[in-house]
C-alpha cells in the first residue's frame, strides 16, 4: 500500500461561513507557477501594463462572464499578471444583514471560472486551490491599491522571467 499523502493545509478562514455576502481578495496561480497569462510591458512613465496572451485573455472573459452567471456576485476590480489573476468578488449584498437568497459559495464561483478556462483551452492551467482574504474593513480595501501597483512590481516578483 503507497504511503498516505500529507493533509493539505486548509487555506479558509476558520469558523467563516463563505456564502456569507461580503467582499472577496482572491488570488488563483496558474499551475506550476507558469506564466502563461501574458507579459508586463513598461511605460516611459514607469507604470507598467499586461499585455494579455491568448491564455490571458481567456481568463479575462471568464472573469468578465462571471457578473453576468451569478446574479448576487460582482467582479469589483480584478488584474491579470502573467502567472495570476487577483479578484475583488462581492457576494450578495454586504450593507445588507439578511439577503432573500444566499449568494452562491465563494469555491462555487471561483471553481467555476477556474473550469470554464480550462475547458475552453482544452488543459489544466490552474494549481488547484486559491488564495481568499475575507474583506472585514475599510482598511481591508488596501487590496485595491495592491492591484493597481501590482503590475508596476511584477520585476521584483520571484517568479519574473526575463524576456
């Protein structure tokens, strides 16, 4: 008999209900960290901007279509950097304590965009979890921030891969 396999750490927020509306930090890796969304082109102004692959651009369809599958989750804000996405997803209607319906689950609606791009590119592109950060605050909104510069810092990324 082969020697079980270690337990996966468990990414989630303990004693969180994750179809609890709120506000969602989601960061999904491509598999094996490859960086097959596209690549960070700089400007003379020093920003810096995505220049999407074919890959990437199936990835920011699916992003795009998930507004319109899930009818109580947005898309905020999202980036596409050449080996991740980051998202910001609001499920259901946060200022609100009791929703008509739940929102679906924050896995539901990731596992789905996470399928419907591999399905269409006909491979697995994606590690097989994702990174969450429950949005609690105001202060939590710094996500925003980070996913604006987020290109900008691509170069001091470990995973860059010079041109």
């Amino acid at each position: 008999m082969p020697p079980a396999l270690p337990r996966r750490k468990n990414l989630r927020m303990a004693g969180w209900d994750y179809q609890e509306a709120g506000i969602y930090f989601v960061t999904i890796c491509a598999k094996d960290m490859q960086c097959l969304f596209g690549h960070i082109r700089a400007a003379i102004d020093k920003t810096a901007a995505m220049r999407l692959s074919p890959v990437g651009q199936a990835v920011h369809e699916a992003i795009d279509r998930i507004n319109g599958i899930y009818g109580q989750v947005t898309v905020n804000r999202h980036v596409i950097m050449p080996n991740h996405p980051h998202m910001l997803l609001v499920l259901g209607d946060p200022s609100r304590a009791k929703q008509p319906t739940a929102p679906p689950l924050l896995r539901r609606v990731v596992g789905q965009m996470k399928r419907a791009v591999s399905a269409r590119l006909g491979f697995p592109v994606w590690k097989r979890s994702f990174h969450d950060h429950v949005v609690r605050d105001e202060d939590d909104l710094r996500f925003r921030l980070y996913m604006e510069l987020n290109p900008s810092r691509w170069a001091e990324d470990r995973f860059c891969q010079p041109e």
